[in-house]
C-alpha cells in the first residue's frame, strides 16, 4: 500500500510540475531526447543490447527444452525451437533503426 501511495505522489507531483513547465518545456525536453536517440553511439549500443538479448533468450531456450522439453505443451515447444532456430539479428523488429 504504501508503495502505490507513493506512487501516486509521485505521479501527481510530476503532473503539476509538467502543467507549469508548459508547452515549451515539452516540446524542449522532446527535441533533447530524440537528439539523445539519434546518436549513432546510443543506437549502436540500443542495438549491440537487443542483439545481446535475443542471443541469451535463445541460449535459455536452448536450456529449458534441453531440460524439460519432454514435460512442455506441443505450443511451447514450437514457440521455443523456433526462438532456438538460426535468426538473423534482425529477424523482428527490435533494435531495428525504423
């Protein structure tokens, strides 16, 4: 409880600091955040991270079929031989530049 009171707070301390700062404030704080992600270092590392997660994601898939496969659903195993399977980096569409 005393967390989503926090919360809260937070959100309506936030909410009238946001009023008072206005329009202008927003539209700054925007333009700064989309300089900040169209740094080729941010996306470069964005993308290195994403890259990183599917290439774990699949090493733990890996692990769980190799370990319960025999115990799973029929969907789940599909879901995880096909996380599994050789995929490009950019096979979806995370970390893509689009």
């Amino acid at each position: 409880m005393r967390k989503r009171l926090m919360f809260m707070a937070g959100a309506a301390v936030g909410y009238v600091l946001g009023a008072k700062a206005g329009r202008e404030r927003y539209e700054q704080l925007s333009g700064a955040a989309q300089r900040f992600m169209g740094n080729p270092a941010v996306r470069n590392t964005m993308e290195s991270a994403a890259q990183n997660g599917r290439q774990a994601a699949a090493r733990a898939a890996g692990m769980v079929n190799e370990r319960a496969g025999d115990r799973l659903p029929g969907p789940v195993v599909e879901k995880l031989r096909s996380v599994q399977g050789n995929r490009t980096p950019m096979d979806d569409d995370w970390g893509s530049s689009s």
